[in-house]
C-alpha cells in the first residue's frame, strides 16, 4: 500500500490562485484584519479558523463526497471527522465493496488462490482495501481523501451495492473507530427491508450477535441495515463453485436469504418463517423456485439458477395458507369473545348441570360431587360471535377429544373468577379446576364457582374467561419438552399450543353487594402487535393464553397476586416478560442434545435488552404512573412493583442493593392484604423521565 499526503500541493495550487489574483486591479480598500484566533479555536470574524486535526476517534463520521467505476477499478473522495467534528488525519484502514447486481441477484465475489495452476476466473463485484495490491490511500488535506483500488469485477457499466468503510477491519486494532457508508443501491431490487428487520432487531448496531458492528449508514445517515449485509451475505453463496472449483457466489457462505429463511426458523416459540410477510413487507422478486431465496428451502442442488420476476405474482400468499396462517388470521379477524358481568346467584344449578372435567380435590379437600349441588355462587356467561353479530355456538361446536375434527373447532372454553384492586388482578379466589358449567339454548356457555370452592378474597371480583380454536395441527401438548422455571422437566409440552384464542374480562362488581364498580381496566404500556411482531404465527402460548393485544390473555395468570415465579424470574406480567426475554428466565431453556437442559430458552438474545425497549414499548415508561402495589410471590413473598421490573434483568447483589437502599423491596415476607398495603420503594425520584438519571438515558425507547 501507498499513503500520499498532498497537502503541500494543495498549498502550492492555493498560492499560485492567490498570485494570479494579484494585479486584478483595486476593488475597494480592505478592512482591519480580525484577531489572530488560538489553534484549533475559532478567533474574531476575518480569521481563518478550522478545528484541529486529531488521529483518533470514538465516533468516526464518514462523508463520500464521491465515487467512480472504471474498467477493472474504483476510486472514492472521502472525508472523515470525529465526535466533536474534528478532520481525523493519518488514516491506515479503509475498504471498499461492490456487490454487482446481476441475473442471479448481489454477488461480490472473492478474489481467490490459483486452483492447480489455473488463476481466479470469476470476477463479480468485489472487495478490496488499502492492503491490495495496487491500492493508493491519498491524504489530500485534513481529514480529505482519495482512496483508489484495481476491482476486476468491476466496470463504468457495472449496477450493485457499493460500500465504503473505514476503521478496524476483521477486529485489528485502529485507532479510529468504524463507519461504514452505502454509496450507492440500485433501486427497486430488494425483497425486505430495513424497516422490516428492525422490526425485531430494533438497532442490531446494539446487538451481542455477530458483525453488529458492520452496520451501515446511507449517504444521508440513514440505516442501511439490508444493503449493508447483501454486499457481503448477497444472492448466491460462496459455496457455489464453478468446473475449476472456484467460487461464483458472493463474499460469504451464507446468503442473507438463507440467514431469514433457515437460521430463522428455530429462533423462538411460535415463530414461522412462512409468515413471509413477517420480512417481505412486498411481494418477494423472484418467483424461480430454483433461483435465489427459494433456493434456500427447495434445494435443488448445485448452483442456484437465475431470478426470474414475480410479474405480479405474490408466493406469500401459497406458503401462508399452506402454513395454516390465513385460516388462522381469519378465525381472528372473524370472531370475538363477551362475557357478562359476574352474578351471584343462590343455586348455582339453576346456570349449570356440568361439573368440571378436571375436577381436583386439591385445596378444599372436595370429592368431585355426582351431580351440581343446590349452592351459593358466581356465574358468568361467555358468548362468541362472528363479524355479523351472530352468535357462534360453543355448545354445537365444542370438541371434547384430543384429536382435530374441523366440524368442531372449538377445544377450549374456560373462565377464572378473580380478585380485582386498583387496576390490577390479585388473585383467584374462584378455584381453578374446580368449577361448574352448562349451557344456553343460543349455544352460550355458564361458567359458575360454589362458595364453597371459593376462598374469599378482600377485593373486587372480575372473571376472565378464553375461548380457542383449534386448526389443522392442533394438538392439546405440543411434545416439546421444556424445563420450568422451577427446575421441573415438563416432559409433554406446552398445552394448547396450535389454537386461536380469544379473551375477554367481565366488569368489576363488589363481591358483598354484586354491583357493578367498573369496567376491567388495566394499566397498558405495550402496544396491541408487541408479541406478535416477533411471536407471529397466530397461535396461542400455553393454557390457551395468546399473543395478541400485547399479551393481554397472559394477565389472567401471571398477574400481581397468582405468585407464579420468584422476583429472580419474574413475578407478574412485566417482570415475567422482562426475565423470560433477557434476565434469569431465559436461562430456563429446552433439553439440548445431550439431554441436558439448554440454556437458550429464545431468541430475544440477539438484540440487547436496554437498547431494545421500544421493541414493545411504544414510549418510555412512566415510573411515577406504575401502581404503588406489591407483586406476590411463590413461598409467600412479596416483591415492590419497580424493583420486580428492574431486578428481572438487573439481578446482581449490588443492583439489587441499589434497590433496596432506595426503598425497593424484593421478596420480602407478604402480610395480609398485601395488595393494599404502599410500598416504599422511591426509584422514580431519580429515575423517571427527565429527572437526574431518568429511565430514558439508559434505555431505549426511540427508533
């Protein structure tokens, strides 16, 4: 490599315009001449100030002012600044790649060793740094460059992606930092896009994942986060090899195709790469089964062939019905759950003449009874109805078998009485299997609790009730054994796994009086699509819970008072979700080959938790909004509500002493009434929006 610095030329050229000015005649005499300024700070108007260079940079800013293909070369005008936008000198590190945009899509082909004495025969794009041979780095002036390279691959002619990085290359140290440029992209030739990926990935700039340090920007500071990887992860893999052996893919094994539509699949629970939609927001471009992207699942051995246009045509739509997705969207789009406003009623016999199928003994140490006893209670209705507000018969339409019968769709149709208090659920004093039901003549279901079965609760009761339907693959266990956060091995699955579920909850009455107190209400600050952006195949979790509406169905369970996970893994909701994604839970994984247990329970590794917010969080979080009420754990304990948040991912012994010397209480014995006692806990003061180490300047809720 060479490294010109031209900068006494330019003062040469600068002089002789200056002399050649001189005897151009008087045009008016000149002012005072300004205050000398001091290097590297501005002076007095008329001084020719300019920042002083630096050699170093913690943020390199990267302009391309220009860039040119010849015949077998390239050449780029650039300039480079640090954080504080001063001109970065003594560059050593700096490359360029095309990746030429051909009939099989991006490819920027390697430059490779002679194969048995035959020399590299295939040249497309390309990649070369200031270590090429031939390549000619020219410092022209303070942080101003002329970098220019031979690219085989490459002629005035040639269309693709053109890059332009400077910094480390492959980890080796440099001084200055990183920035990558996307000069040019042709347009119209993408299958996804930023946008799309981002979706997920929120900024894979922040990532723990491989090369999250080689995304790119665009010419106007954009992120170029698809063009970025399709100048090395392009159309064909480097696997694909010519009759000489040599490669005529692109730079890397991996087509960034192949990374969506393979190293995808298996990334998270009720994940389906045939949700094409999921990435191609438009139809894809290539309709070639054989031809690149449809290459990565037909494989048809060999070298993919060429694209051919969709011409119109969408694959989305045959590969989401085959999946089963567009039944299962239009089952959601076509019914809706109601459940009325609970009753209580002095002969629960009158509503219902069925007793629970899982009848269990199990806490009021109750034989399941032959028939409905004459008793006290609660009920509730559950109604579906489709679009046209006609009712759908859960009666006619239930399907009592483990088996998939498309005439009887519905396989789950259940309600949980349940102990309400500011906003929040506080437990379950209905019992959960023991229950009793029946039906109306328009195919409604009751749905009642015994006084007996009921442990009073010092609350507000709702009921919440759920409804699945099954679909083609069905099946009550999904098979897939899992560990619990408990340690236990839950050797058939998660139940429920393949329905559509729907939720409702009832109004709030006063359990002494029976009447009405509110319209369930619960403090939301997800959005409606913040599971399902990720979670995005249209089924249910587990206990027919689902993802929608921002995991809404879950709260019937994992609320502040049903004690489900110790504050380590996340007791409640929020927490819960926190833990499982990105603090202890996510330990708690399936059973890895050698039969162990696997600590990679889902995919939320490769984006970074405190950067990633925003992934389900619309805006930032309001700390002085969140509900001053414990959260109830397993071995009656009690956990505040902020500290339960926050400890679900910062779970260190000094994190957790910060909390505690602030009010923050984790797993603390709980008392009675625990919903109503005030926490202590002051972590808003410091940390609410815009206060002095506010919850915004540490994590993300922006794109």
């Amino acid at each position: 490599m060479r490294i010109f610095t031209s900068r006494k030329l330019a003062y040469v050229v600068a002089l002789a315009l200056t002399g050649g000015l001189v005897g151009c005649g008087s045009d008016g005499k000149d002012g005072a001449d300004g205050a000398p300024g001091t290097p590297g700070t501005p002076g007095t108007p008329g001084d020719s100030w300019k920042p002083t260079p630096v050699t170093k940079s913690t943020i390199t800013n990267l302009k391309v002012i220009n860039y040119t293909l010849g015949e077998g070369k390239i050449s780029y005008e650039f300039e480079i600044t640090d954080e504080n936008g001063s001109p970065i000198n003594n560059l050593n590190q700096v490359e360029g790649k095309v990746a030429a945009l051909t009939e099989k899509g991006f490819i920027n082909n390697r430059t490779e060793a002679d194969i048995n004495g035959v020399a590299d025969n295939v040249h497309i794009g390309g990649s070369v740094t200031q270590a090429t041979t031939g390549a000619v780095l020219t410092q022209i002036d303070d942080g101003h460059y002329q970098f220019e390279a031979p690219m085989k691959g490459v002629t005035p002619a040639t269309e693709g992606i053109v890059l332009l990085s400077v910094g480390p290359q492959r980890n080796a140290p440099s001084p200055v930092a990183a920035a990558r440029v996307v000069v040019n992209k042709p347009e119209g030739q993408f299958s996804t896009a930023t946008e799309a990926c981002y979706a997920c990935h929120v900024d894979y700039s922040t990532s723990p994942r491989q090369h999250h340090e080689y995304v790119a920007k665009g010419v106007d500071g954009e992120i170029t986060f698809v063009e970025g990887c399709l100048v090395c992860h392009g159309s064909v893999s480097r696997a694909a090899k010519n009759a000489e052996g040599f490669s005529v893919g692109g730079y890397a094994t991996n087509t960034l195709s192949k990374i969506g539509h393979i190293n995808h699949q298996d990334f998270t629970k009720d994940f389906s790469v045939m949700n094409c939609s999921t990435c191609h927001v438009e139809a894809p471009k290539n309709i070639n089964i054989a031809g690149p992207g449809c290459f990565d699942c037909h494989n048809t051995g060999g070298v993919p062939g060429v694209i051919t246009p969709n011409a119109g045509a969408d694959l989305r739509i045959p590969h989401e019905s085959k999946s089963g997705l567009t039944e299962r969207q239009a089952i959601r789009a076509k019914y809706k759950l109601e459940l009325s406003t609970p009753v209580k009623v002095t002969d629960i016999s009158t509503k219902a003449d069925h007793i629970a199928e899982d009848w269990s003994s199990s806490g009021t140490n109750r034989p399941k009874p032959a028939t409905v006893p004459a008793e006290a209670g609660w009920c509730t209705t559950l109604k579906v109805t489709d679009t046209e507000g006609n009712i759908f018969s859960i009666k006619d339409n239930f399907n009592y078998s483990d088996v998939f019968d498309a005439k009887k769709p519905i396989v789950y149709a259940g309600a949980y009485l349940h102990a309400y208090e500011n906003d929040s659920v506080v437990g379950r004093p209905g019992n959960r299997t023991n229950y009793f039901y029946g039906y109306n003549a328009d195919g409604t279901k009751n749905i009642c609790h015994s006084d007996t079965d009921t442990s009073a609760v010092n609350a507000h009761y709702a009921y919440s009730a759920r409804v699945t339907f099954s679909t083609a693959g069905w099946m009550e266990y999904d098979g897939n054994k899992r560990y619990q956060s408990n340690g236990k091995l839950r050797a058939d699955g998660y139940d429920g796994s393949m329905g559509v579920s729907f939720t409702a909850y009832s109004d709030v009455v006063n359990p002494t009086s029976g009447e009405k107190v509110s319209a369930f209400e619960r403090r939301v600050v997800v959005s409606d699509n913040s599971c399902t952006t990720c979670h995005n195949d249209a089924t249910a979790f587990h206990k027919n819970g689902a993802f929608d509406e921002g995991g809404r169905s879950c709260v019937a369970c994992h609320d502040n008072g049903m004690a489900r996970t110790s504050a380590a893994l996340g007791a409640g909701f929020g927490p819960m979700v926190h833990s499982w994604h990105w603090g202890n839970g996510a330990n708690v994984g399936e059973i890895a080959a050698d039969g162990t247990q696997a600590k990679t329970a889902n995919g939320a590794s490769a984006i970074a938790g405190s950067t990633s917010c925003v992934a389900c969080h619309e805006t930032v979080v309001d700390l002085d909004k969140v509900p001053n009420q414990y959260i109830l754990e397993p071995g009656s304990k009690m956990t505040s509500p902020i500290s339960a948040n926050c400890f679900a991912c910062h779970t260190s012994a000094a994190a957790q002493a910060h909390m505690g010397s602030n009010g923050g209480e984790i797993s603390i014995p709980s008392v009675a009434d625990w919903f109503k006692q005030p926490t202590a806990e002051a972590c808003a003061v410091c940390h609410a929006e815009g206060k002095s180490s506010g919850i915004e300047k540490h994590h993300k809720f922006t794109r």
